[in-house]
C-alpha cells in the first residue's frame, strides 16, 4: 500500500477553517487538531508558551493550505472550538511539504 500523507489527512482529519489575521481571508483544510504534550519544551522555545499549558494544541494540516506563511495570530476554528496560531513549520521530504505542523494556543 503506498498512500501520502495528505491522502491520510484528507481521509481521516476534519475539516478547519482558516481565518488569516493579515487579511481576513477564510480558508478551509482537512486537518488533526490534538492537545500537544511535548516530551521536552524544544518546540515551544519560540512561543510564549509553556509546555504545561493545558491550551497547547497541534495541528497536523494538508499542505494545500500553507499555514507556515500565515502570520502569527491567524484563527483557526472547528467543531466550536477557537484556537490562535502559535508556531508553524512546513515537514518536507526532499523539496516536497508533505504536511503543514503548527502549534495552536485555544481560546
């Protein structure tokens, strides 16, 4: 079986919207949303969070919608719940972006 990530997202994630803080344009994605336990606070060192912040989330995305060009403090919604942009980074394998990686902060 050979399928790709964003196979994988858009088959088993849910749909976000993607409200970009620059210019209020709306987005929709297939994307996971998931509370972030890090092991280590590596990832968080460039937030202003800290990694016992029961508000941390990830978001794992298609890379259809580049989150990592969206400027901090974009909106990011589902299922009722209100979450702000944080951190995001684009996952590649060569020069291709298999996955959008981000850290949400929940409203």
């Amino acid at each position: 079986m050979n399928i790709s990530v964003s196979e994988l997202i858009g088959k088993y994630g849910h749909e976000v919207s993607i409200t970009n803080s620059a210019n209020s344009t709306v987005q929709k994605v297939q994307a996971f949303i998931q509370p972030f336990r890090p092991n280590s606070d590596t990832y968080l060192m460039d937030t202003d969070n800290s990694s016992n912040d029961d508000g941390i989330y990830l978001y794992i995305g298609d890379p259809g919608v580049r989150l990592d060009t969206y400027p901090i403090g974009t909106q990011i919604q589902d299922d009722g719940n209100n979450y702000i942009l944080k951190k995001a980074d684009s996952i590649k394998i060569a020069e291709s972006v298999i996955y959008i990686r981000a850290i949400l902060h929940k409203n």
